[in-house]
C-alpha cells in the first residue's frame, strides 16, 4: 500500500474502528466462501475508511487485516 503507513487503530471513538474490523472480517469470510469477488472485497474496505480526529485516513489492509492510515503526506 504506497503512501500508507501501517499502525494501530487510533485512540478516541474506538467505535467505527471496531464496526469497520468487524464488517472487513466478515467480508473477508466472504471472499473466502467465494461469495464476493476481489474486486468487490477491495471496493467494500476503501468504502470502510475512517478518519480520525486528526486528520488522518485510515483503512484495513486487503491481505494482512492490519489498519494503515495516510497523514496527507506518506
């Protein structure tokens, strides 16, 4: 993922981070069932970014699971 930096999800209203964890697992299930396409699971996490009270945009990544966000920067 250029230009995204992988990190915890922030602090804060740790609530559309967990809603977003939990929809990104059950899509991944999906995908794995074979359900849903690549195509459609990659889409449906880009739709799941959230940003934070500073700024930062944040999405969970396609393969790893993990939370990335972007600055504005890098």
């Amino acid at each position: 993922m250029a230009d995204w930096t992988s990190g915890a999800s922030p602090s804060g209203d740790a609530e559309p981070f967990v809603n977003a964890e939990q929809e990104a697992n059950w899509l991944r299930q999906e995908r794995a069932a074979g359900r849903i396409s690549e195509e459609q699971l990659r889409t449906r996490l880009q739709e799941l970014m959230i940003q934070d009270e500073q700024g930062r945009w944040w999405i969970i990544g396609y393969e790893t699971g993990q939370w990335y966000y972007h600055d504005g920067e890098k």
